[in-house]
C-alpha cells in the first residue's frame, strides 16, 4: 500500500505543520466558548500549497474540541454571489442539523422551511411546491442564525473564494459580523487572485475583517517536510520510514512544496524498508510522470533560463517583489518584460511585480529539465 496521495487534500491524521494558523484556530475556539466572540481566518496561497489541506484540519480540529460545532464546508466551483454563498451555508448547516437529537422547536420549523430551499439560476426559494416563494440568500441566513442554538459554534468554511464575485464577498463580512446566540468562525481559502482583490481600495471593509488573522500558506519547512513523510506512514500503520538524507533531499528538490512532496514520496516509498536518498534521487522520473497530470502543462514553452530566473524569484518566498529587488536578483529589466509576457509575473503598480504562477511550477521544471538551481 502507497500512503502518499498527490493531490487529495491531506487528511487530518497525515497533515504536517501550520502551527500559527492552528494556534490561531485554538483561540478562535477559545474566543467563541468564553466570550460567544466570532472570529474570521483567511488563507492564502497559490495552487496546491495546501490550502484546502488546513480547512479540513481546522474542521477535525473544531470537532474534537466541540463535538457538538456546526462545521460546514463550502468548496466553491463557480462564480458565486451573496446570494449563492449564503443560501449553500443555510443548506449545508440544514444538511448537517437534520436527524440531530434536541433540536428545539425553533430550529425543527426553520429545518422543515429550508427543506424547500433551491437555489436555481440566479433566485432562491423557500418551501414546498405548493407554497414556493422567492427570498434571499440574505434572508434565509438571518433566520438560520436565529433558529440555532445558543451557545454553540459555527464553523463556516469557503474554499476557493476567489470565485466570489464582489457581492460574494462581502457576504463574507455579513458572515463575519452575524451576532446571534451561536459563535461563528469563518475560514476562508483562496489564490492569490483573491489577496488582489482585497487589497483594492473598495474591499477594505472586507479586508478589515481578516485582519487578526491572515495567513500564507506556502512552502513547509524541514521540518514540517520530515513530518508530511512521517505520518501517512504512521497514521497508516505501516512499516517504512525515511532516512534523514531523504527527507533533506525530499525538502531540497520539493523546496518543501506539498504537492512535489507527495509526489516524490509516492514514487519513493517502498513499504517495510526505510527510503534512503539514493532511492528518492533514482524516483525522480517517476515523480514527475505523478505530478505531470497538472504540472507538466505550466509554463511548457518556457526556456529553461525562464525556469532558472523563475525559480530565482519564487525562492525569495514572497509573493511580491518591487523591481529594484528583482533587479538585485542579477535579471535584467528586458527579461522582467519576458516573464510578465508569460504570465509568470504580474505588474501591479508602478515598480511592483507579483508572481502569479505557484513557484511549484518552477521547481518541478527544474527537476524535469535537470538544472542546478542556486
Ligand atoms: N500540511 C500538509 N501536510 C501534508 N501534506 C500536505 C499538507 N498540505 C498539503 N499537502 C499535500 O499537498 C497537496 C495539495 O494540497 P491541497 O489540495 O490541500 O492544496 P490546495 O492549496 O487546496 O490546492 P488547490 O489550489 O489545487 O485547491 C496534496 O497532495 C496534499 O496531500
Ligand atoms: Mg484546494
């Protein structure tokens, strides 16, 4: 059996890291049980960094704390507006609630009004067929807070938000600002697009509500990278292991990027015997082949000194760069030009640049191309 899985999200048990963003969960709990306070946690980070890895965490973590937390998942696939963000909330808490022993009479009326809850096209209605009415996402969702029970927590998550429009995004400020008797904690995942977009001017009020709790969520440490070898094998009660020039190696050819971690542990491990790092260096090919299915197509026409200048920038390990730091970098203004050309970076005001593709991306041509990066 191969415990590594490139591209499902980790489970809670093979999760590595994070402790800043779980410490900040723990008292977030601690806020909601002592004070009935909300909280709001945005993380950020480019494709496969982990994003929805942490949401599921944060999700077992909540559980285990409070058993009886509301905890919903929202994984966006489509352009979502407040009313289409809202009204998946209600449904989902109604989803989680039903067949839950002790609900009260409020929430018994409110589950058998929701029962009727569609949300088609761009309307939402309520009720059974005979009785239909429109409402909105705005409405359903006040009377869902009214209808829960004091005291308790709501955990909402909304993955991949970077595909809510403006009106979507300010529903998560509402979500945020909902005062009723239960405590809400309101996580929310999104690319970089996402960070973009709350730093506009307009989305302020928005940005405002993450502020005491925004987080990158980018390459693991070494650490943190000894760990996300470790515990699938553990949590898998297998027998195996990784030698410490492995999981170096592993960190060093991955820089610690999760999805090019499991994709060389995956092709590595072999299970009643302990990886060394010849092994890893000899799974090289097939790592790749692993993790090709997304990576292989990024970024297919660079050259390879693309890759190597891309690889430069990614492991100053922000996403923002003013040109004078770039150009520290040794890489002329004309091949700036080039990268934002490829979409590799992105202008954003005058002397600033973004790296817009996951430094993932650079580092897996690396592998694939053999060059020796700095
Ligand atoms: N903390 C972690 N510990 C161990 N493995 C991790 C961790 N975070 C992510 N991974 C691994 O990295 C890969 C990508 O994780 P995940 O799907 O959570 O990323 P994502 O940011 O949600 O990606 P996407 O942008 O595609 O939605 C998965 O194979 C997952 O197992
Ligand atoms: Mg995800």
């Amino acid at each position: 059996m191969n415990p590594y899985v490139p591209g499902q999200p980790a489970t809670p048990d093979t999760f590595a890291g994070r402790e800043a963003v779980l410490r900040r969960t723990e008292e977030a709990l601690e806020l909601a049980r002592r004070l009935r306070r909300n909280s709001a946690i945005l993380l950020s980070g480019y494709r496969g960094s982990g994003k929805t890895s942490v949401l599921r965490k944060i999700e077992a973590v909540t559980l285990a704390a409070r058993p009886d937390a509301i905890v919903v998942e929202i994984p966006l696939r489509i352009h979502s507006s407040e009313d289409r963000l809202l009204a998946s909330v209600v449904q989902e808490v109604a989803r989680q609630l039903e067949g839950r022993a002790g609900a009260g009479e409020r929430l018994r009326t409110f589950l058998a009004r929701v029962h009727g809850l569609s949300i088609a096209g761009t309307g939402i209605t309520v009720g059974a067929s005979s009785a239909v009415r429109p409402t909105s996402g705005l409405a359903v969702w006040r009377e869902c807070i009214e209808s829960l029970p004091v005291g308790g927590i709501l955990l909402v998550c909304v993955d991949d938000a970077e595909l809510l429009d403006s009106s979507g995004l300010g529903a998560l400020k509402t979500v945020a600002e909902t005062h009723g008797g239960v405590a809400i904690v309101l996580v929310v995942s999104g690319g970089v697009e996402l960070a973009d977009r709350l730093a506009q001017p307009d989305t302020s009020p928005i940005a405002r509500v993450f502020s005491a709790g925004r987080f990158d969520i980018g390459e693991l440490s070494p650490p943190e990278t000894a760990e996300a070898l470790n515990a699938p094998i553990r949590a898998a009660t297998l027998d195996g292991g990784w030698s410490t020039d492995a999981i170096a190696l592993v960190h060093r050819l991955s820089r610690g990027y999760p999805f090019l971690v499991q994709c060389l542990a995956h092709a590595s491990f072999v299970e009643g015997a302990t990886v060394d790092a010849a092994r890893v260096q000899a799974a090289i090919p097939v790592a790749l082949v692993v993790g090709g299915s997304w990576l292989e197509r990024e970024c297919a026409s660079a050259s390879d000194e693309d890759i190597r200048v891309f690889a430069k920038i990614a492991d100053v390990g922000r996403p923002r760069l003013r040109s004078s730091e770039i150009l520290s970098l040794g890489i002329q203004s004309p091949y700036i030009g080039r990268l934002v050309r490829q979409k590799i970076l992105k202008k954003i005001s005058r002397g600033q640049y973004e790296l817009r593709k996951a430094p993932v991306i650079a580092y897996y041509h690396a592998l694939a191309r053999g060059l020796r990066l700095g």
